[in-house]
C-alpha cells in the first residue's frame, strides 16, 4: 500500500482535520493547504476542517486563516503542506494533534510527521494534492474554489510555467483544473500586480546589484530601504527573480534586512545548485530556489561567496 492510500485512510479515520502550512506564505503554500482543505470540506461535508495559520501578507485574495481553540487540536489529524522543516510550520500547535502528516516537494531533509508524502519531482505542493484528488476521485469532489486555489499555487511555484521544475504532467495537471470555473485570468493578473512602492524599489533592485565576472549576484535591501519605500519584508518576494532577467546572471543572493538586524536570505540560480549553501545557513530549499539566513554582514559576505564558488564550478563542469 502506498503512502498516499495510509494517507486516505487516515482522511477518512478522523473527523476533525486541521491543515497547517508555512509561515511567510506564498501562493503554493496557500493553495496546497486551502486547496487540499476546500476539497475535503466538498468531499466530508460532516467533517471539520480548518485552515490555520499567521498572516497570509498580501494574499488575502486567495484565502484567509480560521481561529481556532487548543483544546480542537485533542484527537484531530494535523496535515502540513508545503513545509520542508519543522521550525517553519505556521502555528506551534500544529505538534499537538493525535497524528500528523506531512506532504511536501521540497528535499525531504528532515523528515517530520508520522506520515511523510514527499515528492520531489513535483512543481509544487498543488501538483501534489491534485495528483492525490486524481488517485481517490471516485471518492473525492472537487469544487471551483479548490481548483482555483491549486491553480494558483502551481503558477506560483512554476513561475507561470517558466522554472524548470515544469513538466509536461505539470501541464495536463494544469489543464485538468482549467475546466473548472473560476477566473484564470483575473487570478494571475492578481498574482502578478505589484504595488507602486514596489515597483520602486525593483527599480533600486536593478540600479544596486552586484554581479562578478562568474554571474554570481548579490542585492542588499536594508531597513532604511524598506523604510523610504514604505514596504514589509512580505512585499519584497516580487523582486526575488528581477536580477534572473539579466543574462549576465547565473546565480544570487537577495539579502533583506529584518528589524533584529539578522538578514533574510533569498537564493535563486539558473544552474549552480545552490540549497547546499542554504542548508549550511540555517535554510533549505529547492536546488535552484532556496532560503537562509544570515546574522550580519559577514555571514551576508560569506554566503555570497558560497553563491561565487557555486557559479566557477558550475562554469568548469560545463567547459568540461
């Protein structure tokens, strides 16, 4: 029997359900877990299932997060999407169910949960919970909003189907939620509009980026920047991928100031494989997507010349 059957099975065991994701969400961590949930509520309508979480900071338009009582954790299923480590789940409580799953894409470096469904081949976490709908269909509804909401989380995590983790069975995956109805159009303008702030500071994003003779790139965003830009952490995920658009580029960093002083890092490549660095910095993540953390600026300088040592070998294995 394979894992996503013990994971039916389970399912179906408890009648209360609570779905957990990751803090600082982004649209595949909200459209797995919501998604996953709108499913379950169409398909168990005698069930209790809720979302919960911290602030979805920006998304709103895609889901909203439920209060919920501690004592509702005794004797519930906990499910926790889209979550590499345990430290990153959205809300403490999510431990302190009778079990706990976890279904994830990312590398599978600490495995949590008493059930663990990692798929690393998958474009994101939506792929995974449609995969899971397609197996147990006969048993399992889906409703316009769960397929709007992991249609949303594959654009997300694809990149509008641009990043290499696009496979064809992303597409036909894709396609299948297509024909239900909702506003495809209207949801990628929502997920691509950035506000005039923002649009600013990519602008400084482009004016102050360091990049090597190796295409190893840096950015530095400060408080001061966040300040006269008027602009939260949350906000500066829209300009993750500018310095990709520079053919120069072939790897970098983004290194965004927190108020404590500590640096969030975000690390993107077009080939260097660059989750190793973030997993010695306190991160992981994907291959070619991932983030870390840096206490100051030396651990910021240390981190990019990881990222600059990434890039040489990278350009010799290929010369080679």
């Amino acid at each position: 029997m394979s894992v996503r059957n013990d994971i039916f099975s389970m399912i179906k065991e408890y009648e209360i359900i609570i779905i957990h994701r990751h803090q600082r969400p982004d649209p595949d961590a909200l459209g797995s877990q919501v998604g996953l949930a709108e499913i379950l509520r169409a398909s168990f309508p005698e069930k209790n299932i809720y979302q919960v979480g911290g602030p979805v900071e920006g998304l709103e338009f895609l889901a909203l997060m439920e209060d919920i009582a501690d004592s509702v954790y005794q004797g519930a299923l906990v499910i926790v999407t889209d979550t590499a480590n345990s430290p990153r789940v959205s809300d403490a409580r999510y431990a302190t169910g009778a079990k706990l799953i976890k279904i994830d894409h990312h590398p599978n470096d600490e495995p949590y949960g008493d059930l663990v469904w990692v798929n690393t081949q998958a474009s994101s976490c939506s792929e995974m919970i449609m995969d899971f709908y397609l197996e147990f269909q006969d048993e399992l509804v889906m409703s316009d909003n769960a397929a709007r909401l992991l249609y949303a989380g594959i654009v997300g995590d694809t990149g509008r189907f641009l990043y290499p983790a696009t496979t064809s069975h992303t597409l036909e995956v894709a396609a299948k939620l297509r024909n239900y109805n909702f506003d495809a159009t209207g949801l990628n303008r929502e997920l691509e509009q950035i506000s005039m702030s923002v649009a600013k500071l990519a602008g400084s994003v482009y004016q102050n980026l360091e990049v090597d003779t190796d295409g190893a790139g840096k950015v530095i965003i400060s408080q001061d920047m966040l300040t006269e830009y008027g602009i939260t952490d949350a906000e500066t995920a829209a300009v993750v991928p500018l310095p990709g658009t520079i053919d120069e580029v072939l790897a970098w960093g983004l290194f965004v100031q927190q108020p404590e002083g500590y640096y969030r890092v975000r690390l993107r490549s077009k080939g260097p494989v660059i989750n190793e660095i973030a997993k010695r910095h306190h991160g992981g993540g994907h291959p070619l997507a991932s983030g870390a953390n840096a206490k100051d600026m030396t651990e910021v300088q240390a981190i990019y010349e990881e990222i600059q040592q990434a890039c040489q070998e990278f350009i010799k294995r290929k010369e080679s």
